[in-house]
C-alpha cells in the first residue's frame, strides 16, 4: 500500500512521524518506479542485444564471394586491405557488409564499409562509404548492418 508520494507503507513508514521535526521516527524510503519505465529500459536492453545478434559473421564461401566482388569493384586496392570483417544480414541473407582494415599501416584505402547484394551466385558492391543512403537497400537491413541510414 502506497502513502504519500508514493512512499510504501510496508517498508517502515511512519504515518504521522515527519523526519527532521523532532521525531525520532526513521523512514525507509522505497523508490517505486513506473513499471513504464521499467519495461521501456529492458525493451531497449533486448534491442541493443538483438542488434548485434541481427548480423553474423560469414560463411568461407560467402566471405570468398565478398573478397571477389571488392577486387572487382575496386582492384587496384592492395590485398592488405581486404576485408577483416564481413557480416551478412539476418534481415535479408541477400546482403552484407564488409569493412575495411584500418589497422595495417599499409593499408591507406579508407574506412569505411561495403554493402554488397548477392545476385544469384555473384556478391555485388551497392555503395561504399562510412555513412549510407536508406535508398540503398531496405532499411531492416541497413539497421542491421549498419544500425540504420542517412
């Protein structure tokens, strides 16, 4: 049962006893948040978790078939810059991204990542760039690559 200003009752208030007045009653305060709020931050929790979930790493065969579809795309980009990192949306299997090695200090191509289309059995670059269009693919699947689009 709630007192005033939502303060429980059952967890030692005082009814008549005003802290600071000379009484020697003390209050144990229980903060009673909304559950609104509550389910609004486990909500997002489970969000931030899905969003890395939402993407997995790629398979050798898919990965191979992003490496050829960058050489072709851009085939004066040295081999230490390939792709360290290819995912391939759980959205739309069709898609994935690829992201440069900044790391190696050979590598001074860019930084930013690929979004590639598999058509039927060819991986094909759509855009390039660190920031990428919602016209580019569908936007479940930039939110899942990319966590979302300009």
């Amino acid at each position: 049962m709630l007192g005033p200003a939502g303060v429980s009752r059952a967890a030692g208030f005082v009814e008549g006893a005003r802290p600071g007045r000379g009484s020697t009653a003390r209050l144990a305060l229980v903060v009673r948040v909304p559950s609104v709020i509550v389910l609004s931050v486990l909500s997002a929790l489970v969000l931030l978790a899905s969003a890395d979930a939402a993407r997995r790493p790629a398979r050798p065969a898919e990965a191979q078939g992003v490496f050829a579809a960058i050489q072709r795309h851009a085939p004066t980009m040295p081999i230490a810059c390939l792709p360290l990192r290819v995912r391939v949306s759980t959205t739309n299997s069709a898609y994935a991204s690829a992201a440069v090695s900044r790391t190696l200090s050979s590598c001074t191509w860019g930084d930013g990542e690929y979004l590639l289309r598999r058509f039927a059995t060819r991986w094909r670059v759509l855009a390039e760039g660190s920031e990428h269009a919602c016209s580019e693919a569908p936007r479940a699947v930039l939110r899942d690559l990319f966590g979302g689009c300009v």
